[in-house]
C-alpha cells in the first residue's frame, strides 16, 4: 500500500558524520553558528542527573521572562527549536478547519513544510488565507532580514483573515535583535528562539518560544515530557545573562562577512547580501562537483540544492583564518 509520507529535510552540519565516515579532520562551513561566542563558565551540578527535570520548568521560564520583559505563560521551551516547530504545527491544525494551509516564502528553511505536512496541512501561495505564514528571519539561507515594521504589517493582514504568524528568529541575535517581534504580544502571532547559533552549542539543543498563553500552554501539554534536559537546562540559564555580549560577536561577524563575500565574488560567485552569520553564494552551474571537491578537502558548505538552489551554496562566516582557509579551496576547485 503506498503512503504519502515526506521526505526527511537535509540540513547543513554533517561535520561530526564527514569526520566519523572519512577518520579526518572536517572544517565545517554547511553549520551555520557563531564564531565568536561569548566565554563564560556554567556549572551542572552532578546530583541533578539524578532526578527528572522540573517539567514545568518554572525557573528557566522564570529567567527569559525577567530578560525578555515577558510572563512565564506566554513562553514555551523545548529540544531545539525544531522540537517547537513540530508541536507547534501539531497544536495549530489538530481542530483547525479545512483548509489547512500553510504560506512561506521560497527559498526557506525546509523544517516549516514538512512539520506542517506531519500535521496533515498543505502548502499554499496564497499568504491571505493561509491558516499560518511562516517567516524566517533573518532568512535561511539568504541572510535577508525583514524589518520589524513590515512584519508588524503582515501580522496585521494576517489578522485581519484569521491567521496565524509564525516568526523564526534563530539567527536574530547575530543579526540585529532590534527587528526582534519577542515583546509583541497579540494571539495571531508566535516568536520562535534558540540559543544554539549565537552561543555555538548546537549539541545542547535548546528553543524557546513566545506567545499567547492559550496557545502555550497547548504547546506545553503537547510537547513530550522533560524534553530539555538537565545539561541543556543548565546552560540556557547561564546563557541567558549574557545575551548583551552577543553585540561584540555581530561586530566581528560583520566584519569577516563583508570579507568573505569580496572574495567569493572575486572567484566569480554572486553572493546575496546577508545580514546573518552566512553567505548565500551563486556559483552559475550545478554545484554538486564544487561541494564533493571541496569535501575532499575536507571543508564541507551547503549544497543549497534541497531549497530549490541546485546552482548555488551557503557558506557560515567563520573565523579569518578558516574564511581564508575556505577561500583558497574554492579557489583551487573552480580555477
């Protein structure tokens, strides 16, 4: 019997199976984190693994809520964001009517489709009637940030038909949390957050999410028991306190990102101006080559072929030496 069931979505930061499949060293442009973290120590008291979490997770709700001005009900934790993402989709269309769709804008992070696809929801390219619109921002994988107003704008004509506005701002700390929509409160809307690319940690796997306390808690009962652990708990509450050291990390990113994107254009790439951590670049022919030579290299970058983007890659900025590092094996493989 054949099933319509959809494919698992590709992501960037294959680095750790490179290296376990090939026993080298990798250096990992297709994960797009931080390179320049804040540095502050944090402590995992040992007795803590010995007791389950507080599934309420009353504390750290209570820490985001004092940093980010905002009411411990309005906000939902979770594995990851992608975790977020998935509840999300399942609360919003278990009793919503027909249709269930869904809007986003192309090319985008491909997570929204299929976690609205597992809630048996459907893609459309009609934004005004869609039962939710998601938006990256900034986007993955152009680095395009859309200003606060204009989404303030969308919500407003998402509410206007009913709507819900789903905003991901994972990348919105190294780009420029002043567009941030985290202290807008309105039911139509939710904020999605995550502190694994500005602090570097994705092996923690925390997000967090604002919004309104009716569908937070829907959220919550929803998502799976003590989904955040312990260690991941621990650092979130640390990282918390530091968010305003993130400035000096968008400087420096800024900065390597401009050098970056001379260069690769310089090799002959058309790179979109990004204001995230990345560099959506347009080699002019499949890339599917330019990746594997470089992977024989041992640098990895995103093949951004599963956005709809078989000619074109996204590379993280990293630090200058890894940027000149990635520079000089791009320039061997295309010359």
């Amino acid at each position: 019997m054949a099933v319509d069931f959809p494919e698992r979505v590709v992501h960037g930061g294959t680095g750790k199976r490179q290296q376990e499949k090939t026993h080298k060293t990798v250096l990992d442009f297709s994960a797009s984190v931080n390179p320049y973290p804040p540095e502050f120590s944090w402590e995992m008291e040992p007795g803590r693994l010995s007791v389950y979490p507080d599934d309420t997770y009353s504390e750290l709700k209570d820490r985001i809520a004092r940093v980010f001005h905002r009411r411990p009900e309005e906000i939902c934790v979770g594995n990851g964001s992608i975790e977020l993402i998935r509840v999300f989709c399942s609360v919003i269309f278990k009793d919503a009517p027909d249709p269930r769709t869904v809007f986003q804008q192309p090319p985008t992070f491909g997570e929204y489709s299929l976690s609205a696809r597992l809630a048996g929801a459907a893609g459309t390219v009609d934004r005004s009637g869609a039962a939710v619109s998601f938006l990256c921002n900034p986007n993955n994988p152009t680095g395009q940030l859309t200003r606060k107003a204009e989404i303030l704008r969308q919500l407003h004509a998402t509410n206007e038909h009913g709507g819900m506005l789903f905003v991901d701002e994972a990348f919105i700390e190294l780009a420029d949390p002043g567009e941030s929509m985290a202290d807008v409160r309105n039911p139509g809307l939710f904020v999605l957050r995550s502190l694994t690319k500005s602090f570097s940690v994705p092996g923690i796997r925390f997000g967090y999410g604002f919004g309104d306390p009716a569908l937070i808690e829907k959220i919550e009962i929803a998502r799976p028991p003590w989904s955040v652990n312990a260690y991941a708990e621990a650092y979130a509450m640390e990282a918390l306190l530091h968010l305003d050291e993130l400035a000096a990390s968008r400087s420096a990113i800024e900065r390597e990102r401009a050098l970056l994107a001379t260069e690769l254009q310089a090799l002959g790439m058309r790179c979109t101006p990004s204001r995230a951590n990345y560099i959506l670049a347009e080699y002019g022919r499949d890339v599917a080559d330019l990746c594997g030579m470089l992977a024989d290299r041992g640098i990895l970058v995103r093949d951004c072929t599963s956005f709809g983007l078989p000619t074109s890659i996204r590379v993280a900025v990293r630090t200058r030496d890894e940027n000149r590092h990635l520079i000089e094996a791009v320039a061997a493989c295309v010359h």
